[in-house]
C-alpha cells in the first residue's frame, strides 16, 4: 500500500505543475487519498477469515460473489480508484 501511495503522490505532485488540471481536483485526489490512509488496516487473513460464511458444521459456503477486498489492503485496487476518479474529472 505505501508504495502505490508514494507513486501516486508523485504523480499528484507532477499533476499541480500542468495548467489544466484545475486546484479543486488536486484538492479532491488529495482528501480521496489521506481517507485511504485513515482507515483501519487488517491484515488480509484476518479479513478473509472474517468474511468467509460458515454453516452450522463449521464447512464454508461458497458464494457465486467473490470476496471483497478494500482499497487498504489492495494496491491494485487504489490504482483502479484512482484511475476512476482522474476519469470523473
């Protein structure tokens, strides 16, 4: 995570120096970014562990879905977040 964090905080930084990349969506990367940084971290077996329903015999049921990672815990996941918002823009 911090290593996707850093790259795209250096790519915010060469972004401020373009002329049309307007104040207000660097201001709006910048808060979607520090939220990321604000939320509670686990680790990835814990959440999986968590997430996994269970019967009454203890057996997992499968699900057709599959299990959600957050954006914490996934750095691929913040570099399609971050795609997404440049694209909003």
């Amino acid at each position: 995570m911090a290593e996707a964090e850093e790259m795209y905080l250096r790519a915010l930084r060469g972004y401020e120096k373009l002329s049309w990349v307007s104040p207000a969506r660097i201001k709006f990367v910048k808060q979607s970014l520090s939220s990321l940084r604000e939320r509670p971290s686990r680790s990835h077996n814990e959440q999986s562990s968590e997430s996994i329903p269970r019967n009454g015999d203890n057996y997992a049921i499968l699900s057709a879905t599959p299990l959600n990672t957050g954006v914490a815990e996934s750095p691929t996941a913040l570099s399609k977040l971050m795609r997404k918002m440049w694209k909003r823009w």
